[in-house]
C-alpha cells in the first residue's frame, strides 16, 4: 500500500531574517540620504541671513577673510611664537588665513591612498561668536569613485591631557549635517592629521597655557 505524503507548506522567512533584513534596509535608507544630501551645493553667502529668514533645508558657508598681506603683519607674531616668547597674541582671521597660505600651500599635491580615503585640499578659518570655524575642500573617494565636496566645521578650543586641540561642536560636509557623536570628532581629527605643522609650531603648541575664542580674535599665550 503507498504511502501518503505530507505536502511540505512553504517556508516563510524567520522572524530574525526579517530583523535582520529590515535593519539593513534601514541602514541602506540612511546610507543613501547621507550620500543625497552631501551632494546639495552649499550656499555661499557673505554673512548668514538673521535666524528667522534661514531655510532649514539649507547649509549656508561664509569665507573666512584673507584680507591683504599690506594691512596685517602676522609674520613677526608667528615667530613669536615659534621662538617660544613669552605673552599673549592675538589672531583675527585674516592673519591666520595668511598664514596657512604659507604654512600649508602644497595640499594639492597630496595622494590619496587605501579604500575610503578623505584629504584636505584647502583649509580657511573664521573666527566670529567667541568660536573657531575651519572649512575645507575635501577630495573624498571610495574604492576610487567620489568628488569634491567642502566641510565646514564650528568649535572651540580645549585642553585635552594638557594640550590644546580643536573641540568641534557641528560639522556639515556639503549639505549634510553630520549629526552629533563620535562621527564628528572622527572625521574632523582625520582630516586636521592630514597637515603637517613645523615643528617649532608644534613644539610651541604642546607649551600653551592658554588657547581661546574670544570674539573676533584667537588668543594664545605662551608662559
């Protein structure tokens, strides 16, 4: 006598396949706004609009001055500095932007290496509001493929095992907001490694006793 066979129902997904594909859908969703929005132009604008006038949805950039080598004379206060003399300076924006210019004028000339690679091709500072704003250019790729794209970051600076360095507060890469957390801090320090400061500077730096925004101006002091 044959033997009746149990028709087998048809398997549906377990409940941890569809977590798990619900997650990477979710991931995938965010991956691809994140890429969106960095694509936006950013809007250049001479100073922001008043807070009520703003458009939400856009990321604004205003370019630190360069002002003109005759009306600022950073050059003695870096040597200052670099020589470790005693005092305070102050930096408005102009005189840091001149001096970067100097100190940092081969940037695009760096390589790009490894499969997520992100260099600085250009740096510009502005100082306004008791904070430090740094903007850049950044060439990013991945696996080779990627663009241009310009970072705006706006912070303070703090001492962090007694040494100063750059608190970033917000950070927008093209027109996207990079939301708070590590991923700031993770992003703007690759990018701040990517310059290479003489060592006179860097010596002077580490023996700061005061670093800070105040206004329109950077202070530093040196004991």
């Amino acid at each position: 006598m044959a033997s009746a066979r149990k028709k087998e129902e048809p398997k549906g997904p377990k409940p941890y396949e569809v977590i798990i594909g619900a997650f990477l859908s979710i991931i995938l969703g965010v991956l691809l706004a994140a890429v969106y929005l960095v694509s936006q132009p950013v809007e250049e604008v001479d100073e922001l609009p008043p807070e009520t006038q703003r458009d939400r949805r856009t990321v604004y950039f205003v370019e630190g001055r360069t002002g003109s080598a005759l009306d600022f004379n950073w050059r003695p206060k870096a040597t200052a500095f670099e020589e470790g003399v005693s005092g305070s300076i102050e930096l408005v924006e102009e005189e840091l932007n001149q001096w970067a210019a100097v100190t940092f004028p081969d940037l695009e000339d760096m390589e790009s290496e490894g499969m997520l690679s992100i260099m600085p091709r250009s740096v510009n500072f502005r100082v306004d509001d008791d904070r430090l704003h740094i903007a850049s250019n950044l060439e990013i790729s991945v696996f080779g493929f990627g663009g241009e794209y310009l970072a705006q970051s706006r912070g303070n600076l703090v001492q962090r095992d007694g040494r100063y360095v750059f608190a970033p507060e917000s950070l927008a890469l093209g027109g996207f907001r990079v939301p708070h957390g590590g991923l700031i801090d993770l992003l703007v320090g690759r990018v701040l490694s990517a310059f290479d400061p003489p060592e006179e500077l860097s010596e002077a730096w580490s023996r700061m006793s005061r670093a800070e925004v105040q206004g329109d101006r950077l202070i530093v002091e040196l004991p």
